[in-house]
C-alpha cells in the first residue's frame, strides 16, 4: 500500500489511512534493517574537458562536476612596495616568478623565499 498524502487526497487521513502509512514505513524499514548493505564502489573516474564523471559499480552516474580552472593573477613587473599574496605572478629580471607567500616588497632578492622560478 502506497503512502496516503493529506495534501493530494484533500482532506484528513482516516485512522485506517494514517495506520496504513505507519504500516508500510515499518515494513520498508524492517526491509532495509534486515537486507545486506549493498555499498556501491566506484568503476570509473574520468575527465571529459573540464567535466568529472564518477561510474558507480551499479551503473550509476555521479556527476558531471564542473572541474575548477586555475586563472593566474599576471601582476607584471615586480615593483617594491606592493603586496603580494600566494598566486601572484611577476616577471623579474626577465625570468617569470610565482607568488608562493603573502607579503609587501622590499627587495626581491631578500625575499627570493617568497617566489618561486616559473620559467627562468
């Protein structure tokens, strides 16, 4: 017996009905208690351009996901005296440098800790 909804039969449930529902609640319930836990695994993980799709060994789909772009901030020329944070990108001395520590410039080759070479 399906569940009775007050909403779609538009007036109150009889004590028959609100039994019924609590009946075939328990029933699945008990069905679920009493059942092996069938936990789906994974089959396949894979990338279409920037889409993720997971394949659940049941044939079930998960996803897409929409796969997150890394968009560097190219700040130009190093100058001192301007705060950098983590991801920043400069070029310095015709090399190409990536911001690995949030910091204001002073000197570039005092704070070389600070930068990572990218293309030198």
């Amino acid at each position: 017996m399906p569940i009775v909804y007050r909403e779609y039969k538009g007036a109150p449930l009889s004590v028959q009905e609100i039994d019924g529902n609590f009946k075939h609640l328990d029933e699945r319930l008990t069905a679920l208690e009493s059942g092996p836990l069938m936990a789906e695994g994974i089959k396949e993980i894979r990338q279409e351009g920037d889409q993720l799709i997971i394949e659940g060994t049941f044939g079930r789909m998960f996803g897409p996901f929409v796969l997150p772009k890394y968009l560097p901030n190219v700040r130009g020329e190093w100058t001192a005296g301007i705060r950098y944070v983590y991801g920043d990108w400069v070029n310095y001395k015709k090399a190409l440098y990536f911001c690995k520590q949030a910091h204001v410039s002073s000197d570039f080759e005092a704070q070389a800790d600070c930068w990572q070479v990218l293309v030198g």
